[in-house]
C-alpha cells in the first residue's frame, strides 16, 4: 500500500512519524509539504510555493485583512456552524486564491505527474487542504475511487473552516483536538502520534526547581497571563527559576525542557481545550505539566497525568507544588506513563489502521 501525506507545512515533526510508522508496517510513504516549517523539521518533497508562509509580516497582514471583516478578533475569531464552512470574504480574496491556483498549477501538475501521485492508495490531507483551494485534485482522486483522510488541528477548523469542494469528498476526517469533535458532524479522535522511546526521562529535581513556559502564539496560549505568573513567583522565591522558551528551533526547545521540572502549557484554551504536542513532548520527558483542561477534557481522559489549572488559580497552584516536591515527582512519573499508554507511535499507528480496516481500505 502506498500512503500520501500532503500539508502546508510538517508543523510539529508528524508527517515524519507517520511515515516512519506506515514503513515499519510494510507500506510505502510520502510526504509533501508547500514550504518549509520555521522549526526546521523534515520538510519531505516541499514545493516552495509562493503566496504562503508563516513570516510574522505575512501572519500580520492576514490578521489585519480578517479584521475587516471578522471584527477586532480577525483570523483569531471562531466562526460558527456545524461544520464552519470557508467561503472568501471578498472579491479581492476570491480573485487571490484563483491566481494563486493558477500560479500553483505551473509546479503542481508536472509534480503530479512525475511523482506519479494518481497512483498512491490513500490520500492523507493535513489542515483538510490539498493543492489547489478550488480542490480540483480532490476531485480526480474521487473519479479514481481513492480513499481520501483529512485530518484538522485546530484553528483550521476553528476558524477557517472546511473547503467545501475538499470536505464533500472526504472519505474519513480525524482530529487530536477534541473541541473539535463538536465542530463537525463526520470526525473522529486520534491521539497525536510522538516516538516517546526517544527519551529518558530523569526524576530527580533541580535546585533551584525549574519552571518553563514555550510559546509560538501568546495569545493561544494565554502566555501574557502565564509570564507576570511565573515571574512573580521566581522573584518571590528563591527555590524556583522561570525559564521562558519563545522564538527558539525545536532542538533548542527541546533541550531546555530537558533540564526542567515543570511545564506549563495554556490557560483560557483560545487554541484548544486543553494540551497538544508541547505538553506530548513535555510529559515524555518526564515533566510535571499544567494546563488547562475543561470539563469535556477531563471526562475524556480521567486517567490523565495533568494539573488541572485555571489562569485565577495559577500562581497558587504553583506554590503548593513548589512547597509539596514529592508531588511534583508523582506527577512527573504518571505522566510518562500515561503518554506511553497514549500516544506512543505504536498505539496511534494501530489506531489508524483501525479506522482504514473499518472504512475497508485493507
């Protein structure tokens, strides 16, 4: 069986795991992306198209554009419906995305050809995109009876919405951000995928103990409510040391979770209910991580390793883990269990498959 990945982008190392996991299964795998990732993971076969990227410029003036339209929230602003449905907001958009297809169709079309992409099995299609906006390829694939997954994360749900040429021909949609399950009428769970074999948590803490925050996005993550946080609470106490993880590569993220002993992820879910791959790497790392998770959340996953945080609660939570160490170590513990349980490769690939055998993909 051969398996086809296309995607904006290989946003946090996914699309890697995914294919390292369809090998090890026997099948074949390929990934394509249509620019680089600014945290440098493997950008597989990537198209260097122009017209989209993730320049803080490009980002801004997006922003400014929906704010026309949207409201003061812009591209933040949640839409409505069941599913909410992309449609352009103007003549200017709608004249952009057809040159912008136009211009695409000059690298893409040859790109199908030479790759012979007609011939793979399965279509994966991250962010529920393919190609072209008016979904032209979507529409071969069907013609050739080809299974079609679209998988979304998050705000391209939230608040773009389904491309209704690509959602009506999608055969299976999956998603890891369980808000997500009550934005679409055809979409099931599957817990994000992470190698957590390639790390040894330690259990042991540091002195001072050390507390992190990595952000992409401050307002997703409620971080101008996290940082004064934490940074009173260092300035107050001399046994703790905030480390605040912005506008670094992911290596470097990574190595400084390392030498952390807790991790905090959001509050106020603006970017999702709960946790996503920053907590994933966290908790196999071994750390003790807080989040917020809603009620929904907590109901889903009872077993989970997390503490429960509000932004009111925040400061005071973290001073009783600071206070009570051996807790800090059992939450330390449960999570690298729980994330082993959950969203080892082995477990998500299995799973996977699981919805392909139902849909009679094999």
């Amino acid at each position: 069986m051969k398996v086809l990945y296309i995607s904006p982008e290989n946003t946090v190392g996914t699309l890697s795991l995914w294919k390292r996991a369809h090998e090890e299964l026997g099948n074949e795998c390929s990934f394509i992306t249509l620019y680089p990732s600014k945290q440098q993971y493997d950008k597989g076969i990537c198209l260097n198209l122009p017209l989209i990227h993730t320049s803080p410029w490009y980002i801004k003036s997006r922003h400014l554009y929906y704010q026309q339209y949207r409201g003061k929230l812009g591209d933040y602003k949640e839409k409505n419906g069941f599913p909410p449905i992309w449609q352009p907001n103007s003549m200017f958009e709608n004249w952009y995305f057809g040159f912008r297809d136009w211009l695409w169709h000059f690298k893409i079309e040859p790109l199908i050809k030479k790759l012979k992409l007609l011939e793979y099995d399965i279509f994966h299609l991250e962010w529920g995109l393919e190609f072209y906006r008016d979904g032209r390829f979507v529409k071969r694939l069907k013609e050739l009876n080809k299974p079609i997954v679209c998988t979304y994360h998050g705000q391209d749900l939230r608040t773009r919405g389904v491309i209704p040429q690509i959602d009506k021909y999608a055969s299976l949609n999956l998603t890891s951000e369980l808000d997500l399950l009550q934005k679409h009428p055809n979409i099931n769970y599957l817990f994000l995928p992470f190698d957590t074999k390639q790390f040894l948590p330690s259990y042991q803490l540091n002195k001072p103990i050390k507390v992190c925050h990595s952000t992409t996005n401050r307002h997703y993550k409620g971080s101008n409510t996290i940082i004064p946080i934490c940074e009173k609470l260092a300035s107050e106490n001399e046994n703790v040391e905030f480390i605040l993880i912005e506008n670094r590569s992911h290596s470097d993220t990574l190595a400084i979770k390392k030498t952390c002993d807790i991790f905090i992820d959001q509050v106020h879910n603006r970017g999702g209910w709960g946790y996503g791959m920053n907590s994933v790497e966290a908790l196999s790392l071994g750390l003790c991580c807080v989040t917020e998770l809603v009620n929904e959340y907590v109901e889903f996953i009872p077993d989970h390793p997390f503490v429960n945080i509000t932004g009111d609660n925040l400061l005071n939570t973290l001073k009783n883990l600071i206070d009570n160490s051996t807790k800090i170590l059992e939450y330390k513990k449960k999570a690298r269990e729980w994330v082993v349980n959950k969203h080892d490769l082995t477990y998500t690939a299995e799973k996977l498959y699981e919805y392909y055998h139902e849909k009679g993909w094999l």
